[in-house]
C-alpha cells in the first residue's frame, strides 16, 4: 500500500501528545498495582514452621531441611526465589495466614543463585520416648492454642503450652523403656500408641 491507513495515522498522532501506557523504569520507580504478586516473604513471628508451604508450592522452591541430630534439633525452610513462578499458593496454604505473604518486590535479578535463597529457622521438638520428630515447637504452641482447653485431652499439644510458658520442662534423658508414666510426655503417636496397648 502507497499511502499509510488512516486509523494508523490517528494512532500515531495520538500516541505523540499522549503519555506512554508503560512506566519508565528503570528510570523511574515503579509502584506495582495493589494486587500484584511479587517476592514472597517469610514473617519469622507469624511463621510456626509446620511446613504446609512447602507441600504445595507447585515449583518446589520451599525446601525443608530438618536437623534432628543436632543438640538444638531445627528445621531450616529454604525459598528459593529463581525457582518461584509467584502463583501465591504459599501464601494461600498459610496455616497462620501470616507467615508468608507476597510482597510487591519485583526487582530480584542476582547474579549468584546462591543470593536468591532465603531462609527462615524453627526449633524442632523430638519424641521423649524414641527421639523421632514430632514437630516445630513453635507450631505445637499455635495448635495447642487453637484448640484452647481442649489442648487438655492430649499431653503433647498441653505440655507444648506449658513448656512454652516455661511452666514444664523437657526430660534430659531418654527413659530405657517406656512405662504408663510416661503417657504424660511429648511422645509421637508410634510411642503413645506402645504406651497406652503395650503397658
Ligand atoms: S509463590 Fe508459588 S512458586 Fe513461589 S514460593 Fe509460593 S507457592 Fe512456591
Ligand atoms: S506457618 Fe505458614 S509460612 Fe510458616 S511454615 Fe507454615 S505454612 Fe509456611
């Protein structure tokens, strides 16, 4: 064609006394809009370790890395943000609604990969009968409240509180077998189950 349409010149006539529909940045900052999904974050005090993030996240960029052989056993949640596809679903699967939110950081270009790992730690409560994990004791404290007097009907979950409260306290050593008294520990349930059947 010879000549331009018109409807193409009107556009571009339009577009040179109009502002540009893209934000200048880099050269400008940019504020994203409300609902925009960017780096998710971790909030240490609102975070009770229990994981749930990390079996839903569809890229399996939260890694869970519990070490229980250690004197201070702990479970290390590792984000690993040049895998995440920013769906949400952390976020969304959040058992405290709280412990991971997605922020409006966009600008997350590193040169290292290691840079683009960011973790959060939790302590981790054992078996008082047979050493295996029970749970993050930050999350045993959160159901233990939940469930409020009913926390009663179980010693794991009351003694979690009471712990937390520095009102029990956990046993240094491990007992050789285990007896009906000590039904009233954090036990996990193979432990619990030997203890109620078996004595
Ligand atoms: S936003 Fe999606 S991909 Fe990223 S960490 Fe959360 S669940 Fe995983
Ligand atoms: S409390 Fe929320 S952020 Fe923390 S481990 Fe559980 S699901 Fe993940």
């Amino acid at each position: 064609m010879k000549y331009p349409k018109i409807r193409e010149l009107i556009e571009a006539v339009k577009s040179l006394i109009s502002k540009p529909y893209t934000s200048g940045y880099p050269f400008k900052p940019h504020t994203p809009e409300k609902k925009f999904r960017g780096k998710p974050e971790y909030h240490k005090d609102s975070c009770v370790g229990c994981a749930a993030c990390s079996e839903v996240c569809p890229a399996g960029c939260i890694k869970v890395i519990d070490s229980t052989d250690s004197d201070k056993p702990s479970r290390k949640l590792e984000l690993h943000l040049d895998s995440c596809i920013f769906c949400g679903q952390c976020q969304a699967a959040c058992i405290t609604q709280e412990g991971i939110r997605l922020s409006d950081k966009f600008d997350l270009a590193v040169f290292d990969r290691n840079e683009a790992i960011e973790s959060i730690e939790k302590e981790l409560v054992l078996c008082e009968g047979c050493g295996c994990l029970v749970g993050s004791k930050d999350h045993l404290v959160w159901v233990a409240k939940k469930l409020g007097p009913l926390a009663y009907s179980g010693p794991t979950a009351y003694l979690s509180a009471l712990k937390d409260l520095k009102l029990a306290y956990l046993k240094i050593e491990k007992p050789e077998e285990l007896t009906r008294q000590d039904r009233v520990n954090i036990l996990c349930p193979k432990c619990r189950r030997e203890i109620t059947l078996e004595t």
